[in-house]
C-alpha cells in the first residue's frame, strides 16, 4: 500500500481501544496490533515505514508509552488494514 492510503484509513477509521487493526501483508501472515505515532513518525511515513504495536505487547505499550516495544512495517508489504 502507499503511504497516502495507509494515511486516509488512519484518518477515516479511529480505532477504539478495545479493537485493533488487522494489518494483512502480501508475503506474510497478517499481524494484529495498533499503529503508534512517536517522534520519528514523519520521518518514518516519508519512507512509508510504520511503526506498531503487537497484540502481545499492547499492555505493557499503554503503560510507558515505550517504543520499544513497537515494531517497524514496510508499507509496501501491506495488502489490505481492516479493525478487528
């Protein structure tokens, strides 16, 4: 996907807290989590890079706010995003 179609379904589809987003890549299995925004975001979008936040360290995400415990996605490999 482009970063102006990751973008528009960021904007159009808030996700609740108690959903997540189902991100679907092309050569993988799909990967369930949320989005975050930290400081290098627009440097990351620029290069269509996202960075998210899995199911299994969501908890400890929405506790310190760490980004380490945030995974970096190539957008290019997106196929499809759907809230779950």
């Amino acid at each position: 996907m482009q970063t102006e179609e990751i973008q528009s379904f960021i904007k159009t589809h808030k996700v609740p807290e108690d959903k997540y987003l189902k991100i679907t890549f092309k050569k993988r299995d799909p990967v369930f989590g949320i989005i975050v925004h930290s400081s290098d975001c627009a440097d990351l979008e620029i290069k269509n890079f996202w960075r998210v936040v899995t199911i299994s360290k969501i908890k400890e995400w929405q506790r310190s706010k760490n980004i380490d415990f945030s995974r970096i996605f190539n957008g290019q490999e997106f196929a499809k995003l759907a809230v779950e």
